[in-house]
C-alpha cells in the first residue's frame, strides 16, 4: 500500500530545478505502521537500537534501498531524478524549505538523536600549542619562575623557617642571573626588569640579615646602594646603620642613618622622624647624652610621641640636669593620646539599638588598641615619675609630689591616685615603714576603689609585721570599700588562718578565686587551708590548678611533692620532687628529700647521688654528713667515711660522738696507730668519756703498750665515778617521790639534806652534758632529714594591692616564699 504513492520521475525533465517538491515520500506515513511487518521486528529486536551511523550522509542523488511493508526495497528519488531537497551534494548544502522541519536531517532516519545544535560532534579541537621554544617564552617563564621563588621566600619567613627563606632568595637571585645574561643576548640592556633585579637583591639581603648573616646582607645592600639604576637605593642604608646597630658598631650604625636621612625627602615625615629616632638610640648606646638629647628635642618639637618623651627624660637624667628634666616630664604628659574617653562606652538611654551597638565595641580590636596605648602612656609616665622624683627636687618626697600635681593638671588626672599609692610602695623598697602608712591612711576618705587599695597595703602590712589585730581591721575596710578586691579578699582570709579558723579563711579564699579566677595568692593559700584541715585530696586539686598556671613554680611543685608523700605515694612524691630540682638545681633540701626518699625506697645508689649533690651545696647539713657517712661505712670505704665525720665534728665541736666515728674508721680500716692518736686526742678533751677510754685500753693491750694500766686504772675510777653518780640520780628520785608522799610539812633537816644533794650533783657532770658519750648508739643505714636551719612553719601567702595601669583595680604582690619543709 505504502508502495503505491511512489512516483517515479521520467528522465526527461531531469532539467526542472524544482520539479518533485510536491512528491509525498511514503516514510511518513504512519497510519499502517501496526501492519508494517518490518518496523514492527524492528521495534521488537535491537535492530531499532543500532547506534547511528555517523558516517558521512549519502547525497540523495544516489539511489537508497527502502524496506516496504512488502518486503521488497526499491530505491527513493525525486520525481524528477533530483536530489532532495536538504541533502548535501557535492559538499554543498542545499537550503532548507517549509517541508523539512528545522534541524531534521536524512541521519534521523537511520537511528541519529536529534541534535540541532550539533553537540553530539563532541568538544572542539584544542587550540594550537605557541611555540614554546622561542626565547621571548622562556624568558617570560624565567621570569615567572623568580617572582615565585621571592614569595616563597618571604612566605617562609613569615613562617618562621629561615633557613629555607634564605634558600630560596638565593635560588630566586640566581636564576635573576641567568634572566639577565639571557635578555642581554637577546636584547637592549634597556629591556632588563630592574624591578625584578631590585627586589630579588633586597630580600636576599633581608634573609641574610634574618639569618643573622650580617656581612653577606651588607655586601647585597652595598649592591644596591651603590647601583645608580636604583632610584630608591640610598633609602636602604637604614637598614644598613639597623644592622650596624646589632653589631654595636653604633658610629657606624649614626653614619648610615644620617647618609639615609640626606636621601630622605621632607615629604616623608613620619619615615624621618623614625630615622631620628633610632639616630637618639645609638647615641644612647655610645654614652653621648648630649647629642641623645639633641635627637629627642628636634622629635618632641616636630612629632612628640611616647617613647621619644621618655628618652628624653633618661637623657636629662644621665647628665643630671634637674630642670630639663622637670620640662621633659611636663612635654611627656602633653603628648597627645590620640584615644577615647570611656564616655564612649557607656549608654546615655535605654535605646536598645545603642545598647547592643556599645556592648559589640566595648571589647572590639580597636578597643583593645586603645587600652594597649592607654596602658603603655600610663606606665612610661610612672616610670618617669619613680625615676626623677628622688633627683629633682631637695628629697624624693617633695619631688613625687611635684609630679603628682603635674599629673593632676594634664589629663592623666587618674593617674595621680596610682603616683600616691606608688610612693608608699617606694617608701616600703626604702624600708621607711612609717612613711608608708601615714601615705597610705591618707587615702582612708578617698573613694572607694582607691580606699580598698590602700587599705590593702596597709593590711599586708601590719600582717608582715605580726599585728594581727591591725591587719583584721584593714582587711575589713579594704573588703567594704571593695568587696569585689580579689586582694582584700586574700588579706582578710589571711587573717583569719593566722587566728586558726581554717573553714572561715577557705571562705574568703574561694570568695576571692569567684571574682578573679586568676588570683593565683588565694589558690595557693586555699591549699594549704584544705592541708591544715586535713583535707588532702582537695589541697592536691588546688595545687594542681595553680601548676598548670604556674608552671615553673617551685613553690607549687613542692606541696604537690609534699602532699603525695602525705598520701603514701612515694613514686609520685618522687617525680614531682624531680621537676621541682629541675627549676632549682642547687636546692640542698629538696635533693635531701629525694635521697631520703629514693633510700626509703631501697635505691642506695640514687639515694647517695642526691645525699652526695646536697652534701656538694650545703655541706652543713648533719644529718646528711651522718647517712654518708653511714653509707661508706656499709660499703667498706671507711677511709671516705672518714672526710664526712671530720666535718661533723668541725661543725659540732663539742659532741664527742663524731670524734668517736673518727677514731673508729681508723680501727676499722686497720690504722692502729692513727686510731690510737686519735683516741687520746678525744681523751684529753673528754677525759671523762667511758667508750674513749675503754678503746684505749683494748688498743694498748693490742699493742702491748705500757700505757695500758693507766688507761685501765682511770677506766676504773671513771665507771665507779659513773655508778656513784647513777646511784645519787637514783636516790634523788626516791627522795622527791618522798618528799611528795610526805607533804610540804618534812623537817627542816631532810629538806637541808636535799640541797646539799642538789648542789653534789651540779658539781658533777651529768648525763646531759655535752660531752656525754652516745657512743652506745649505733648510726643506721640513713638518717631521717633534719633542717639545720629548724622548722619553719607554713605561712599564707599575702596580698598588697596596687593600683594597675591595666584594670584599675590593686595588684598582688606575693608575701614570703615557702621553704621547703
């Protein structure tokens, strides 16, 4: 059926141009498509799913079989034997007419996606390659290639890695070389990148200097220096006096600064007013005030700063000149801030807007840019005060006083409170105590920040001082005045423990750690108070906290030592006393401690290395002279024993026991005649000694000496003498147990009786006499560790509180370190 609307074009009009536009091609007829036995097969196998043919479409001017619904294929041409229209013929495309359908092509037939946009061709070809052999390219890559490795460099720097900064400036100066030798070859010297050249030069220069390779970085500067090309050059000579200036060759250093400075042009002012600056530096640095001087008046009067100020004032105050002095202060205080008043900071209404606006910059990095530059005025201004007060004026107390109402008519007026309280600080440095309080009480009707810190002071004051009555009363003023003082808080807790109510000083102490946690005086103190009340695992917690504030505390390492020692702990006690003498070496007690504990432990050989490191740093410690001494004795090295006793009889003279371990080391080492020297040396300073003279008697027997019988006979009268003397001791007892069975109402004559005993028995050594013999006590393997020096007790840290340039509120200062226990 499909077949019959086929019609064939004769041959002879093949010359009609646009004859067969009217055909109908019979491919488009779908109304029989269920009946077309081919499509149907087509549609039910993947012959239909073939991809599409993407060969080059056939002009249609050759003959294309066509499957019909009968099986047979007949080949599809025009009615006149023409092309179709659209197809492609001889490479050219035919016009597309109203019949075909935009983007429809003859491929869509034969299986083809639609795709008028031709996407399905892929991507297009990539560009063609420029010739990268060309030297203007590789000069270009070069060239890229330095600019990469100079900001590798910087970049390292900035990271702190100098060495690889310095590497990569020189492969970056380096590869300039070869750039510049290869531009030569090629072109004009005219065309080479000076930009290039000048900062790879300077920042090798800069890396050499950061290396603290100062001739190499000298040398590259010199280059630029001296190369007329570079405009800028001269201006690197501060960088050359910089260097100078670290070499402390500082005629040098002024030289360069001053050559710079010709090279500098006026426009420039702030850059000159630094070079000036650093000019006055060197000057400082070579002793010449006057020319110092010169430098820091020329920058007062042009741009006055801080730092220029108080140079100037340390100027004056080398060569002495009061008045100057007095006129640097007074141009000090009138350099400008150039800061906000806190006005700013607080709200004048309840507009919420404003609110939230002031709370997002009250703490914002301009804020704190403010504070830095507040804090910093206010401190250069102190220390000016604190120095030329003493030398201005007749005395040091008329002198701050000048200062003080200097300070009072600028607008540093806060600072006026802080120069009192500074005084009665200087006061106490001086050791004028009473100077320092009449200061202080004068603050008692300020108001109320100032009050709390005076009142303080003069709490920490009358505790050092052990009037604990005054110091209570203090402490309270300063609390009420400012309950929110952390160091008010701190004193009145301290005057609490001193009274032994622990509970109540814990109070105050976690009072004050609740309103600044950073008060390391009341963590410190909080311990201990949790160590006297027996509350060791809390103390352990407080002085943990406080390590990991302190770090290098050896105070704080040494209650935590302490206190696992307490526990039990002797492994913990151990490692904490090892980071202890890691901060302070030469600590003879604490490497006492660690021997003792390293001995309890068994470890003799540790145990003589601390005994032996604190006999080396304080060989006056008996107790350790008595374990080494002890020790050689074990290890039968009594001649070494012998150097250790020697000293405690030095140190201790009139104890005979240490002249008797003499003796005995040589007896034990086989030295019978030096032993026997000595011997009779301790009898005729001990004549009475018992254990002496029975030495002597067994050596002269050994001997067979003649000296024999008359050691024996006074060992004789020496024990009978003792026996007597035991027997009236004896008596006495018995007679007073007597006299107190009998009562007060005994006759006259057994109390005269008593008397005369008592007066024999002051006639006659006793047993607790200096010289008595202890020799029948053994020394043991180690001795338990005695302090020399005596107990000493625990004590609180205290509190002084000052007013800080940074919060406006009082300082701590720490009270009497702890010592070792």
């Amino acid at each position: 059926k499909m077949m019959q609307n086929v019609h064939l074009a004769p041959e002879a009009d093949e010359d009609d141009l646009y004859s067969g536009y009217n055909d109908y091609n019979p491919t488009f007829d779908t109304e029989d498509l269920e009946n077309d036995v081919a499509f149907q097969q087509a549609a039910r196998t993947s012959h239909g799913r073939r991809p599409p043919v993407t060969a080059k479409v056939p002009g249609t001017s050759a003959s294309r079989p066509l499957a019909t619904g009968f099986g047979s294929k007949a080949t599809l041409t025009s009615s006149m034997g023409r092309p179709m229209t659209g197809a492609i013929q001889d490479g050219v495309a035919r016009p597309m007419t109203a019949v075909h359908a935009a983007g429809y092509t003859k491929a869509a037939m034969r299986g083809s996606s639609f795709d008028p946009l031709g996407q399905a061709r892929g991507p297009a070809p990539p560009l063609e390659m420029k010739n990268s052999e060309s030297s203007e390219e590789k000069i270009r890559q070069l060239e890229k290639k330095v600019n990469e490795l100079v900001e590798e460099s910087c970049i390292a720097n900035s990271c702190g890695d100098l060495k690889l900064a310095l590497e990569k400036a020189k492969e970056a100066g380096r590869k300039e070389r070869v750039l510049v030798r290869q531009r030569e070859q090629i072109a004009t010297p005219e065309n080479i990148n000076l930009d290039l050249t000048y900062s790879v030069l300077f920042n090798l220069a800069s890396q050499y200097a950061a290396n603290e390779m100062y001739a190499e970085a000298l040398n590259t500067y010199q280059v630029i220096v001296k190369n007329k090309m570079f405009s800028n050059g001269g201006r690197l000579k501060v960088n050359m006096g910089n260097i100078y200036l670290k070499q402390r060759n500082y005629s040098k250093a002024i030289k360069f600064y001053r050559m710079a400075l010709d090279q500098i042009p006026s426009a420039h002012k702030e850059m000159r007013i630094k070079i000036m600056q650093n000019i006055g530096v060197a000057f400082i640095k070579t002793g010449q005030y006057v020319d110092a001087s010169s430098s820091f008046e020329h920058i007062m009067s042009m741009a006055p700063n801080l730092k220029a100020g108080f140079n100037l004032i340390l100027c004056y105050f080398a060569i002495g000149n009061g008045e100057q002095m007095k006129k640097a202060f007074q141009k000090l205080i009138a350099v400008p801030l150039e800061v906000d008043y806190d006005d700013k900071y607080t709200s004048p209404n309840d507009d919420p807007h404003t609110n939230l606006l002031i709370e997002a910059i009250k703490n914002d990095s301009l804020r704190q840019i403010e504070r830095e530059r507040k804090s910093m005025a206010e401190e250069y201004i102190m220390t000016a005060a604190k120095l030329i007060a003493p030398v201005i004026e007749t005395s040091f107390a008329v002198g701050y006083d000048w200062c003080v109402d200097v300070v009072k008519a600028s607008h540093y007026v806060e600072l006026a409170n802080d120069l009192e309280i500074n005084k009665a600080t200087t006061y106490l440095r001086q050791q004028d105590f009473n100077q320092a309080l009449e200061t202080l009480k004068m603050f008692e009707k300020k108001d109320s920040r100032v009050k709390s810190a005076a009142a303080t002071n003069l709490s920490f004051l009358y505790y050092l001082e052990n009037e604990l009555a005054q110091a209570t009363n203090y402490a309270d003023l300063a609390v009420n005045s400012d309950r929110y003082n952390p160091a008010a808080l701190t004193n009145k807790g301290n005057t609490v423990f001193a009274n032994g109510d622990y509970e109540k000083a814990a109070e105050f102490y976690k009072e004050a750690l609740r309103n600044d946690s950073s008060c390391t005086e009341a963590l410190y103190n909080l311990g201990l108070t949790y160590k006297k009340l027996n509350r060791i695992d809390e103390a352990l917690d407080c002085f943990l906290k406080l390590h990991a504030i302190l770090r290098n505390s050896a105070q704080v390492l040494h209650q935590i030592a302490n206190i696992y020692e307490i526990m039990e702990d002797p492994s913990q006690a151990i490692e904490w006393l090892l980071q202890l003498i890691s901060v302070v070496p030469t600590d003879p007690h604490v490497l006492a401690k660690l021997g003792r504990l390293y001995d309890n432990e068994g470890d003799k050989s540790q145990a003589f290395h601390y005994y032996y490191e604190s006999y080396r740093y304080f060989p006056s410690n008996i107790a350790v002279i008595e374990w080494l001494g002890a020790y050689y004795i074990d290890t039968q090295f009594c001649e070494k024993a012998i150097e250790y006793f020697e000293r405690a009889a030095l140190i201790l003279p009139t104890q005979v026991k240490w002249q008797l371990m003499v003796a005995s080391c040589y007896r034990r080492s086989g030295n019978y005649q030096k032993a026997l020297e000595k011997y009779k040396v301790i009898h005729r300073k001990f004549p009475e000694n018992v254990e002496c003279l029975r030495f002597l008697v067994r050596l002269c027997t050994d001997m067979r000496l003649k000296e024999v019988q008359e050691y024996m006979t006074k060992l004789k009268k020496v024990e009978k003498l003792k026996e007597i003397r035991e027997q009236r001791i004896k008596s006495g007892r018995d007679g007073s147990a007597r006299s107190r069975r009998e009562g007060n109402a005994g006759s006259d004559s057994s109390g005269t009786k008593g008397e005369r005993m008592s007066a024999k028995l002051k006639a006659l050594p006793g047993t607790s006499e200096p010289y008595e013999s202890s020799g029948s006590k053994e020394i043991g393997n180690h001795a338990s560790y005695i302090d020399p020096l005596g107990p000493q007790a625990e004590r609180p840290k205290t509190a002084a509180r000052k007013i800080t340039e940074e919060d406006d509120f009082a300082d701590e200062e720490l009270g009497e370190d702890l010592l070792p226990e």
